[in-house]
C-alpha cells in the first residue's frame, strides 16, 4: 500500500472538482480511499467522494493498493496540492 497526506490547494475557481478528482482516480487500476477525519471513501465513488469536503487547506489522506498505487497516489496528491491532472 502506498499513501500520502496532502492539503488541499485546489484553485477556488475549479468548477466540478469532485467529479475531475474521480475522473483522476478513475484511470488506475488500484484501489483508492481518500479519508478525512474518520470518513475513508472510494476515490472512484463520485457518490461517495461527494461527502468529503475538498475546501482550502483541508487535509486529505490518500491511500491506493495495486499494480499503480504509487502513480495513483502521485497523480492524486498533483491534483489535489494545484489542479494539475496527468496526461
């Protein structure tokens, strides 16, 4: 398992950056949580990411298991410090 604690620095224009973030995710095969506080979501779960709030300054834990986590985890951690989605 790979894993990272990030705080969110998402820019405060971003419109749909729940679903981007699952779109992220979406692209590996790994399982993904973000956990906030006591809640851990399947990053891949637009329903579930939904009910964690992704506000300035926020923490957010990533966790991924699988044949990319870290790849996941990195491309995470870049979308969620600024905005910027791998390729």
């Amino acid at each position: 398992m790979t894993s990272n604690n990030v705080i969110v620095n998402l820019p405060k224009e971003m419109d749909r950056k729940v679903a981007i973030l699952v779109q992220v995710a979406s692209q590996y095969d790994s399982r993904i949580h973000l956990i906030c506080g006591t809640k851990k979501v399947n990053a891949k779960s637009i329903m579930g990411m939904m009910t964690i709030p992704l506000d300035q300054n926020d923490e957010i834990r990533i966790e991924a298991e699988g044949s990319d986590e870290e790849e996941a985890v990195r491309a995470i951690t870049l979308f969620l410090e600024n905005g910027d989605r791998v390729a």
